[in-house]
C-alpha cells in the first residue's frame, strides 16, 4: 500500500466521521507508564504511528490489548531497559516515554528520536526542563541516556513553547516530589487531553491549555477510562479539501472549539460553516479566494501541520498567497511536488513561498516525504484534472486511520494501491 490513486475534480459531498486524535494518543499511551495499572483508552486512533507506540510499550512489558473500542495497556509489569531502537527512532513522540519512564523506573536509555523530516527538531528543551527536575542526561554508545536519583520539583520556564516539552514536564511532575510550575508552556489541546488523563488517573493539575501550569507531584495513580478526543488536524485536512474541492460535508464529531484558526482561514477562503455539538457542517467555494497571508503560530495559531493542506488549497486560489512558516523550517518539500500539477508556487525565503492561483491543477506524479505534506498532496489530487498517483504513503498512515475510505465517503474517486 505504498501509492494513492486518485481521479480528481469531484466535488466533495457527504459526511465523515472523525478519528481520535494522534497527538493526544501517543503521549497518553505513554503516560499509563505512570500508573502501574490498567487503562481503556477509547477512540484510539488505528494508525502507524499509535502502532509503534504500542510496540515501545510491548517492549518495555506492558500488556497491550485492542479491544473493539479501544485498546487497554496494564504497565503493573513494566521492566527497564532499552527501548527498540527502530520504533524510537521513526517516531518522534517516542520522545515523551522519557518523562514518562523517568517517572516510572527513574532511568532511560534510548535512541534519539526521528520522526518527519520536516526540520531539524531538537531536544536540548527537553533535556534543559527535566535537568531542572533532577534528571542527569549523557550519551554512551549513541544512545541518550537519563538518571534521576531523585526527581523533583521545580519551577521552570521554557523560552519557547514545545508541545514535547511541555508534555514531558508533566509526565514527570506528575511522579516527582513535591510542586512543579512550568511557565511558557505549550497550549495545543492535546495538553489539555494528556492533563485529562493524568488527573482521571488521580494526578493533581492545575492550568493545562495555559502557559503556567502547576503540578502538584508524588501522588500515587491508577488506572482509568479514557476518551482521546477527535482529532482537529484530521479535521482540518478534510475541511480544507472541502475548501479545495468545492461541495459540502460535515465533519462528524470535528472539535470546532480547537479550530478557531483554521476555520478564520477557510472562511478568507471564502467557506461557510454551521457548528453543533455534532460536528461542523462546512460548505465550500466555487473557487478558493486567495487569503493574502497565512502564518503559522503556536496554539491558538494556524497549526503547522495544516499549513500544506491550506498551500494545496491556494494553488487554486484567486489571487496571490503569501505563506510563512514559523514553526518547522522543511515544510515545503510539497512545493516542487504541487509545481509538477502545474501549481505557480515561488519560494520568496526561507521560510515564506507566494502561491499565485491558477486556473486548474493536472493530475501527476508526486511523492509524499512527510506525513502532513503527504495529505497535502492527496487533497492537491483530489483538486487537479486527471489522475494524481502518490507514493510514499506510508507516511500518510503514520497519522490517517484510512484517508483513501474517508474520502471515498465523500464521493472522491480515489483508491490505495
Ligand atoms: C508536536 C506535534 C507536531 C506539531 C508540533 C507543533 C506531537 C506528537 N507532535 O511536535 O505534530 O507539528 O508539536 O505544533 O504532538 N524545539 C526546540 N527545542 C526542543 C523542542 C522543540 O527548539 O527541545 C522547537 C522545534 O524545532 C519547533 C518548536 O520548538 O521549532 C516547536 O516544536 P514542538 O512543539 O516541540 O513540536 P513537537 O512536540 O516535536
């Protein structure tokens, strides 16, 4: 299953019910490290990425267990010791197991995390907010290695906001002794979904989608029931196709209040929507209109990991785009792929391109080489005449449960082969 076909110039039509989020699964899977216990997690999302996750907790002794709604992880029995260094190394929320085994056995050893190439993606916040906390960080054979003797509180502030970060502090807070107060922290609803978790669980926080939040550690935990809620960048991505596509949908159980960015955008582009606590019913354009800048920023901002979805959207637009990138400086290897559709896309810096909208896009051959770019391409598929091939789709599936049903749901030809 390597390539997408697609037949494009349908108008999507029909609804689509929306999967739990990935970003909110991966570091709650992580943190039932933390209870020694059992936990449902329900709405989990079916996906590469949740698959490598459960493999690193398999690997570390949990037991794993898919269950028709969910999936159910008892960490009573978990071991120290390495992690498989393939699975760390492809995914880079393999990341949060460091606060989370921190928390749990006191010690780490793992390879430095990979993940989408979308830009360099360092550490050094991670390992300066946990050294804060007690954690003592070296490298011995290639492998990043962690101890905390005694991890404990502290008050710490992040010079910038990072998801991975911020969801590592908590992790460890949650097991360290005494209070933790995290100022310049990230406030992506998937914090506010792992801080959900952890307090179900018995943990005390206080402040999760702010920028300070307080932990209050050493509290002992337990398992829990759990919804990972849906997930706003899939939401996203069928919205904006609806945006590129033209037609109407509704975005089943989409969390509208977590798409205030995305849905100013696509109103610019000249969208319609009706919110309930069902979904958003969202009707698209004739023809997109050219929002003359889009820029990407930290939550509540335009998320990042749509910013390739709304570019594909605005190869069509009327008029030109200006679009910045704030937050990942390899987002636009889609661009010399949207050129091969006949898109008119200008890199005018490093991390800015002007998109000038033609009149049609045709159908090519292009290649995914990340996930979001990779969905991208797919909608940009589904907006050109003829027939787009995508290969490289792997990485469409590291976040997408089953993008090609998705769409054909919504009327769109398209198929993965
Ligand atoms: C998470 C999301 C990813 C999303 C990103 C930004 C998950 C699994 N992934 O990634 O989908 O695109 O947030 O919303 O939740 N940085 C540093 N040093 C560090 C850590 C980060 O300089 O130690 C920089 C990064 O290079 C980037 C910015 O901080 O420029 C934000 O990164 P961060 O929020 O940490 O992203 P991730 O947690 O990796």
């Amino acid at each position: 299953m390597d390539s997408i076909r697609i037949r494009g110039g349908v108008a999507l039509q029909g609804n689509v019910c929306i999967q739990g989020s990935k970003n909110a699964a991966l570091p709650i899977l992580a943190a039932t490290l933390l209870t020694g216990d059992s936990s449902l997690l329900k709405n989990c999302p079916r996906i590469a990425d949740v698959y490598a996750m459960v493999s690193l907790l398999k690997s570390l002794g949990c037991t794993v267990n898919w269950q028709e709604n969910g999936i159910e992880v008892d960490s009573s029995r978990v071991r120290r010791g390495k992690m498989q260094s393939e699975a760390v190394k492809g995914m880079r929320s393999s990341l949060c197991l460091l606060g989370a085994l921190l928390g749990r056995c006191s010690e780490v050893a793992m390879e430095h995390p990979g993940g989408c190439c979308i830009g360099a993606r360092p550490i050094d916040l991670h390992i300066y907010a946990l050294e804060q906390m007690g954690v003592d960080f070296w490298c011995e054979d290639g492998m990043l290695r962690a101890t905390a003797d005694r991890l404990h509180g502290a008050g710490i502030v992040l010079p910038k906001p990072s998801v991975g970060a911020t969801e590592n502090v908590i992790l460890a807070g949650v097991c360290a002794e005494g209070d933790t107060i995290l100022e310049g922290a990230a406030r992506e609803p998937e914090i506010t979904a792992l801080c959900g978790y952890l307090k179900c669980c018995g943990a005390w926080i206080e402040g999760a989608g702010t920028e300070r939040i307080v932990i209050r550690g050493g509290r002992s935990l337990y398992g829990t029931e759990f919804t990972i809620p849906a997930d706003r960048i899939v939401a996203g991505t069928y919205l904006l196709a609806c945006m590129g596509t033209g037609g109407s949908i509704f975005l089943e159980r989409a969390p509208r209040e977590e798409m205030g960015a995305v849905l100013e955008v696509a109103e610019r582009m000249g969208g319609h929507f009706c919110s309930s606590d069902e979904g958003i019913y969202v009707q698209g354009p004739v023809r997109p209109r050219a929002v003359s800048r889009i820029e990407t920023a930290p939550y509540p901002g335009f998320p990042t990991d749509l910013q390739s979805m709304a570019l594909a959207v605005e190869t069509l637009g009327e008029g030109e785009s200006l679009i910045e990138e704030t937050i990942f400086e390899n987002r636009f290897r889609v661009v010399e792929e949207f050129r091969r559709m006949g898109a008119c896309i200008e890199q005018v810096g490093e991390r800015s391109v002007l998109v000038r909208g033609v009149s049609s896009l045709r159908g090519a051959d292009v290649d995914a080489k990340e996930l979001r770019g990779g969905a991208a391409l797919v909608i940009g598929g589904l907006m050109a005449q003829g027939k787009t091939n995508v290969t490289g789709c792997p990485f469409i599936y590291r976040g997408y449960e089953n993008i090609c049903r998705d769409f054909r749901e919504l009327g769109a030809r398209i198929i993965s082969v």
